[in-house]
C-alpha cells in the first residue's frame, strides 16, 4: 500500500511538471505566447484542484503539503494559493476499534481502566490525528468527585510510516522541481522540504506538543487574558495527549462570540497582541492558528453590572503541534522591520529586509525602497477591509512599480518559513472577526514601546560615559597643576615607545646614508688606484676598507 502511495505521489507531481514543460516552455517557442498567457489562470486552477482532490483522498503528510503550498504567495501564482486557501484536514474519522488499539497500545491497559468515559465520535478529525472527548476520575488530593473533562487527541493508526513514505517521494519532487533555474533562484526547494519534514516529525511526537504546550503556559503565567490548557502527563505518550478541556466558542463562530456579549473586534486586537509578544519577545510562537486551534472562553461574570459587550473572557489556545522558534538574530531582524513599518522609515525597512534575507542578491534596493515609501504614502493607516477594496491605487501601483514585480526579487528563507505561514492565516481571522480591522492600532503602539525600549538602551552607555567623562573633567586642573610645576623645574619628559621607535629609525637610515656616500668615494679612489700598478697595494687595501664600511650597511 505504502508503496503504491508513493508511486502515485509521483506520477501526479511528474504530470504537473510535464505540463508545465509543455505549455511554459515548449510552446512560446513555437509562436504560442498569446495562447499560454490566456490559459494560464485556468490551468493553474485545474492544477490546484487536482492536487486538492489527490491531498483529500491521501490525506497524512499531502493535505499538510496543501496547507503549505496555500501560504507561499511569494513564489507561486494567485491561482493556486486561492483554490489551496481553503484546503482543511478534510478527511474521514478513523474508525473508533483502530482508535481504541492506539490507546490501549500505548498505555498496554483496556481503554476503561484509564478513562472513566471515552466518547467514541470524535470532536474533530485530522489528516494526523483524531480529537475524542473523555473524562477522568478526579484525583484523590480533592474532596470534590466532578470528574475531570478532557480532550483526548490519539495518532491515526501506522501515521510514522505514511509521514516517511510522502516525505519521501517529496525528496524525489523537490530535486526534480530545483532542476528548473527560475525556481532554484528564487528558492531552495529541498532546503524548504528538510525544514517541512523536521517540523512534520516533531509535530506526531506529542510528547513535544504537551512540552510545547507547558512553554506557552509559563510564558503566559501572569497574563489572565490567555488561557492555555492543562496537560495530563499520566495520560500522554507519544502517540496519545490528553488536556484539559476547554470547550469554549470557536474563533470564527461570531454569533456565538456576540451572543455572549464579546465584541469581535477586540477579539482580532488581542488576537494580534498576543502574537506580537509571542514573536517579539518569547521568541516562541504558535505556527498553526487556524480556527480550529484558537477559542473564546467567556468568563462569569462577577457582578449583575458585568453585562455585554463589557464581559470578560480569554482568548484559548490548543494544538502545539506546531510551533516556531525566533532566533536573537532574526528577532532583531524582525524589531527592525516593526520599527520601520511603525516610523515610515522605507530605508529601514529594506535594510532589515536584507538582514533577514529576503532580498535576493540581484535586487535593486533603490527601487524596492522607492515603492515601500510609497506604500507607506497610500496605505498608511487603513484598515485591511480599505485596502483591499482599493483595486485602482492597487493598480495604478503595480504600473508605476512593473519593473520589480517582473523581477520579484523577493524570497521567503527557510527560517521564516513558519512565521510566514502563521502571519499570513492571521490576516485571515482578522479580517473575518472584524472587516474594519485596523492593524495599525495594535502594531504601532508596539512598536513605539519598543522604539522607547530602545532610546533607554542607548542612554545607559552614553550615562556612563558622560560620568567617566565628568570625573576626568573635575581631576584635570589638578593634574596640569603637576604638569606645569614639572615644566618649570626642567624635569619634564615625553615618553612615547612608538615615537622613540621612529627617531631610532631616521637616526639609522641617516647613518646608512653618510656611509653610502663614503662608501661611494671609496669605490672609486680604490679603482683608479687598481688601473694603476703602481698603487695596487694601496688599491686592496682600499678594498678591504669598502668591505668594512659594507657590512655596516646591511639591515640589522
């Protein structure tokens, strides 16, 4: 099975190539430019769903892939990452017995003994797991006998080897796919499918979700607006996790998030909030918010005033599965381009671009930085809904700035593969909760923090100099007072190595030159008195005298 899997992963990737040879390659060259361009929307579609269906029926590793491939709109057209945006984990439940044989294999006890009640429909099914409902005896620390509501999320049956199998024949795809120079230049294809297949990985150990999970919590100890849910270690290997269950309001169910008296658009800003501490502070953050991993707990109200749209709640995370790690170095990166987003600061802004490495070698950062401050001129300030309801300053910018979309010497590094990902679904549920969203409001208030953050930490080094400077002020007249009387009295002496090392130097090239010139006189007296044989004697003599005086001229 495995094996056919593989093939057909193949044969359709293979397709896709070969069309792509046919139409983009062979026939321009045979007059039918015109007839490419006309097609091309509705191929790629075609393409996309293909590749949908093929990722529904596979599922595993494939609708992971479609997730993926849906967010790189820095290197793959608008008709594919449209028709892949709504890819889910669109497949079937596994049947309850194969689920049943993953938890009592795990634990090696019966389901019963474990779990007080285990329901056997699930909550939710994904191409990795499956999420069931269930509940636990209470602990015998507590007098209260409420049993204990949890979420159980159990590994699909034989997931290792799928995983390994597509990842595979995605090797295979990807050294295909980075044959073709366009693509190799614009992105490292096999790099992109290692840093997929490590994140994949860790992704079915939950053992690392349920870490991943107990990081958030200590990063948010402190801030009651996020809640994060309790993990039942004695109910956790590597292929089963138990939480605690939070069975709040879906992020996307707005009647339901009204009807509890919660206003939608504080839910985006605290949404954006929240990630701008994970990414600019923790250096840790979910790479998965997609609706079903992200919640409103409605909390009870605490007095009969406590009426909506005024009522308490937190925003509730699940599924850490997948999640992204900020290096110093990009964090920094990333401060930058904040700062010069938040101050309009275009130079900035292509500056951090390049520390990041966005920018490909090639590119004309005059020209990108012309047109971010133009960005900056048309956009700044509007809310999301305005900006993409203005298709005429849409347009009117993509003809002012041609040149750089047709060399897009943009690309998305490997380390910011996930962070990508995540901004870009973020944008998505923000926009859904709140279509006057305005990011602005939340971003530039961040920003400016940090820009104060930053004026302070300039300010310590630069104290701490003017004191050093101070003190040195206050002991000077002191000091010239020595230095005069020293002066006055003769016994006054500059000693500098470097100065003497010089003079010492001069004093030898001075000798060496008073002893060429004689050395020269010589010469010449010893060789006339050498053609006269009358004077030989004094001749050598003179000789012996020249090898003197050349001994002294060579370098000591």
């Amino acid at each position: 099975m495995l094996r056919a899997r593989y093939r057909r992963i193949l044969r359709f990737f293979a397709g896709v190539i070969l069309h792509v040879l046919t139409w983009d390659i062979l026939l321009p060259r045979f007059g039918l430019g015109k007839l490419v361009r006309t097609t091309r929307p509705q191929r790629l579609r075609r393409l996309a769903a293909a590749f949908r269906q093929l990722a529904i029926q596979l599922g595993g590793v494939m609708i992971k892939v479609g997730q993926f491939l849906s967010t790189r709109i820095d290197i793959l057209p608008p008709e594919i990452t449209e028709e892949l945006s709504g890819l889910q984990d669109e497949v079937a439940p596994e049947p309850f017995d194969a689920i049943r044989a993953v938890v009592e294999t795990e634990f090696g006890a019966p389901l019963a003994t474990r779990f007080l009640v285990f329901e056997e429909s699930p909550l939710a099914a994904a191409s990795i797991g499956q999420v069931h409902r269930a509940w636990l005896n209470p602990p015998h620390t507590t007098s209260d006998p409420t049993p204990l509501a949890v979420v159980v999320k159990v590994q699909r049956p034989n997931i290792p080897a799928i995983v390994e199998t597509d990842l595979q024949a995605l090797r295979v795809v990807a050294r295909w796919v980075n044959l073709f120079p366009p693509v190799r230049r614009r992105a490292d294809v096999p790099a992109l499918v290692d840093e997929f297949s490590r994140i994949l990985r860790e992704e079915i150990d939950y053992l690392s979700e349920a870490r991943h999970a107990e990081i958030f919590a200590a990063n948010f100890a402190g801030h009651t607006e996020v809640r994060i849910p309790k993990v039942y270690w004695e109910y956790t290997t590597r292929r089963v996790l138990t939480l605690e269950d939070v069975g709040d309001i879906k992020i996307t169910d707005y009647p339901a998030i009204e009807a509890a008296g919660i206003e939608r658009a504080e839910v985006a800003k605290r949404l954006i909030t929240t990630y701008l501490k994970q990414i600019f502070e923790d250096g840790f953050f979910h790479a998965d918010p997609h609706p079903g991993n992200l919640f409103v707990h409605p909390l009870p109200s605490t007095s009969e005033t406590d009426q909506p749209p005024s009522r308490s709640w937190q925003l509730v995370f699940v599924d850490f599965g997948m999640t992204g790690t900020v290096p110093p170095d990009l964090m920094e990166a990333l401060r930058e381009v904040l700062v010069g987003i938040a101050s309009r600061d275009a130079t900035r802004l292509v500056q951090a671009y390049q520390q990041m490495g966005i920018l490909l070698p090639n590119a004309d950062l005059r020209l990108i930085e012309k047109a971010t401050q133009e960005v900056f001129d048309r956009f700044w300030g509007k809310t999301l809904a305005e900006i993409s309801m203005s298709q005429e300053e849409v347009l009117s910018l993509l003809v002012e700035f041609r040149q750089l979309l047709y060399q897009m010497p943009f690309q998305l590094p490997q380390n910011l593969l996930l962070l990508g990902r995540c901004l870009s679904i973020l944008n998505g549920i923000c926009l859904g909760l709140d279509p006057q969203f305005n990011v602005w409001e939340s971003v530039v208030p961040y920003a400016e923090r940090m820009m104060r953050a930053e004026q302070e930490s300039l300010l310590r080094p630069l104290l701490k100099t003017s004191v050093q400077m101070l003190r040195t002020l206050i002991a000077l007249p002191q000091r010239a007072d020595a230095v005069l009387t020293r002066l006055a009295q003769g016994q006054l002496e500059v000693s500098d190595p470097i100065l003497h090392a010089r003079f010492a130097r001069l004093e030898r090239s001075a000798r060496q030159i008073s002893t060429a010139v004689v050395f020269t006189a010589l010469l010449l007296s010893a060789t006339q008195l050498a053609l006269n044989e009358h004077y030989f004697a004094a001749a050598v003599a003179g000789l012996g005298a020249l090898l003197a005086l050349l001994l002294t001229l060579l370098p000591r």
